[in-house]
C-alpha cells in the first residue's frame, strides 16, 4: 500500500477512535474543544540544500552565543547562526549567516564548527568565518528538538520529507457524558507526542545555556535524558562514542577542569573526564523543581533555578555550592532572584540574566556575602559570556546582543548594542 494512503488511513483512524464517545445516551451531551496540529513539511532535498552560508542579515530573535577568537556566533533558534566580526567591541560588524534550520546548539573546536539540525549533527569549516563550508553530517544522532507546544520537530514520516513546523487550530464537537475531556488533544498527522512522554585548547566559550560544550578533544552533547560523547581526534569527522541516560529534564551543560557539570530541572549532576569517552558521575545535587543553568569558578559553583511555564516551580534563587569535594557537594548560600536564566562569573564578579527584570552585575569574591552592586532595568536577558580578564560581557538579549564594560561594576558602561527584530 502507498504510503500516502496509509498516512490518510492513520488520520482517519485517529480522528474516528478520538470522536468515538460522540454518540447519543441518556445523559447530558458535553461541547468538547481540542486543538489540532497539523505539520508544515518541508521536501527532504529542498531541506538539506538549503544549509548553507549566506550573506549577513538581520538577526530575528537571538538565542545561545558563543565566542572564538574575534568572533560571534548567535544561534537564532532554528533558523541559524550569526557570525558578527567583534574586532572592535564597540562596533561589531555581521558579516555572515550560516542557514541551518533546526539549530538550537553550537560548540567550535580549532576551525570546525559543530550545530545541531533537527535530529542530525552537521560539521562545518570556518576558516574563513565569511564564508562557511559545509563537511559532514551524522544524521540523527542528536534527539530531536521541539517546538513551542512541545511538538517534535524534524520528524521524517517518509524519507522525502520533514516536519519543520506546526499549525495549530480548535476544533469543537459534542459528546456524552461518557466522554472524558482529558483525551483533549488530536494530531491531524503523524502521531507526535510532546518531548516530555574551563575549555579544551583550541575550543570557544560558549554560555551557561548551552546543551554542547567541548573538552578534553570531545564533544558533549545533551538532550532531554541523555549525555552523548564524540570523538573530536579529527575534528572534522567527529566520532560517536557513547549514550548515557542521565536522569529526566536535562538542560545544560557546563565543562570546567576535570568535570562535566550537567543543570536539569531538578538537580545537578557532576561527571568526571577520567574516562572521556564515558563520563563518570561523581554525585547529584537535587534541588525544588525549576529551570537550572550551572557555571563553575574554582571550587564554587553558582546555580540559578527559576520558575516558569516548562520549569514549573515557583522559587527564584542562585544557589551557591562548595565542590571541594565533587564527590558531596555542599550549598553554602542562597540569594533571592526575580526570575534568573543564564549567568556567568569571572573572578568574583557574578553576572545574572533576570529575564524580562534586567541584568544583574554583582560581587560574589565573599561567596557567603554576595551583593548586587548595579541592577540594570529595562531590557530582557537571556544568556552572558563575560571575557576572561578583559573586563567585557556579552549578552544575549531579546532585542539584541549587548557589550559592556564592567571595569567598575557598580557603572558598568555599554559599550555596543546589535539590533534585533524580536523587540
């Protein structure tokens, strides 16, 4: 059988078994709402064409950042990379973008930049930065992402086509009691369910928000449960080597000497690098249930847990831990937030994301004292990178990426702004 004829056969069979209950008894009848998810394909051909460099342009909605040498690389979500000559901080230049719909992560090891594209890890050469060259893909290695709605995104039905989006619309009809208005939810296709059912040489910084990261020549990437690990001893054909399912709600990752430290939303893990090519976890730090982005400086780690609609939680906090011992962290200090996201540190000095609040410079040298010495309001931040002993932070905002100098904390000065569409 044709499988276009079986794909209208499941939607069929889906919408009948959902509206099954819709029938006359000796009750009251019941209006249900739904909504209906209808999937935007994409030809799988047209798709992978479509991956490529182009000339710079203007950047939609900012998401993670990295940085390598004079560059930096904004990953608008799904849509692509920015690439912004930052030679001078004060007047950052764009000069290309790499189109690769899907992306949501990026990692650069010497001249090879790694992303993600749906489900598949793509390689590329940026020696030449302005003009990016695509080398390899390792199609579906990396999970795939999702929307929104948590509808999965990149889901190939047939082998000619993908799903890079969704429609959605109510339907409204009427059943009996008999009907249960929980089984609210109907797919017109496909049968997707929500996704919940320091640095090696050579390598960028990427920010506390990120999903890969690079150390001791391999790449780290994780998903929703899963740590996975790549060879990188040929950089530009990277090598998968092994999956270990970590635990539910994973969201970040952060390298720091001799250990991985993963942020779910409900505790933080440390793995070592002993073996590097299968992590080995040394303990676990659980916490309320909350959105949480670790960074590490020395034998400190720095926590923000938040709440909001994926985090769900209702408490706001950075949370300090003692990693003396990696083996039995210990919380050492707790400091009321407003609603923090990603976050940095560079000797002391502390940088947190207030979302839609603003962006927090503070003094954290005294780990059991730590004071905001300049809160700025007004913007809605997302993510930072604070360049190690140049007194400069990058930040990731939705109106556009931010440069300040922080020279003096309590005045930090901004030093350059790139516009952004999603103001």
């Amino acid at each position: 059988m044709h499988i276009s004829t079986i794909y209208k056969l499941t939607v069929m069979a889906i919408l009948v078994f959902a509206l099954s209950g819709c029938t006359r008894k000796n009750c009251a009848d019941t209006v249900v709402t739904t909504k209906i998810y209808t999937p935007i394909r994409m030809a799988t051909k047209d798709y992978w064409a479509s991956i490529k460099s182009t000339a710079p342009k203007e950047i939609g909605r900012p998401g993670k950042i990295y940085t390598k040498d004079q560059y930096i690389y904004v990953n608008e979500p799904y849509a692509g990379i920015h690439i912004i000559d930052n030679s001078n901080p004060a007047s950052p230049k764009p000069v290309a973008f790499l189109n690769v719909m899907g992306t949501q992560d990026m990692a650069i090891k010497g001249n090879i930049l790694y992303t993600d594209s749906y489900g598949d890890l793509n390689v590329f050469d940026i020696t030449d930065p302005r003009k990016i060259s695509f080398v390899k893909r390792l199609p579906g290695i990396i999970n795939l992402p999702v929307d929104a709605n948590g509808m999965r995104l990149g889901w190939y039905t047939d082998p000619d086509s993908i799903a890079v989006g969704y429609t959605l619309r109510d339907t409204t009809y009427v059943c009996d009691c008999t009907f249960d208005k929980r089984d609210g939810i109907m797919f017109e296709s496909d049968m997707l369910t929500a996704a919940y059912n320091n640095q090696s040489p050579g390598t960028g910084k990427g920010g506390s928000m990120a999903r890969f990261t690079i150390a001791k020549d391999y790449l780290y990437t994780v998903n929703y449960s899963e740590l996975r690990a790549f060879d990188l001893s040929n950089a530009a054909s990277p090598a998968f080597k092994n999956t270990q399912t970590i635990g539910r709600d994973i969201e970040t990752i952060f390298p720091y000497g001799e250990y991985l430290f993963i942020g779910s939303r409900n505790a933080m893990f440390i793995y070592d690098l002993t073996n590097p090519a299968a992590p080995g976890k040394r303990s676990e730090v659980t916490h309320f249930r909350a959105c949480d982005p670790v960074v590490v400086e020395g034998s400190k780690a720095f926590v923000t847990v938040r709440s909001g609609s994926f985090c769900a939680g209702n408490i706001n906090q950075l949370q300090v831990f003692d990693i003396s011992n990696v083996d039995n962290p210990v919380k050492i200090n707790t400091v009321e937030m407003k609603n923090p996201f990603g976050l940095g540190v560079d000797h002391g000095k502390l940088f947190i994301c207030e979302g839609s609040y603003g962006l927090r410079f503070m003094d954290a040298a005294d780990v059991h004292n730590i004071i905001t010495t300049k809160f700025l309001e007004g913007l809605d931040t997302y993510d930072v990178i604070p360049y190690e002993n140049q007194h400069r932070l990058l930040v990731s905002a939705r109106d556009g990426i931010y440069q300040y100098d922080y020279t003096a904390m309590n005045n930090p000065k901004l030093l350059s702004k790139i516009a952004a569409k999603a103001r």
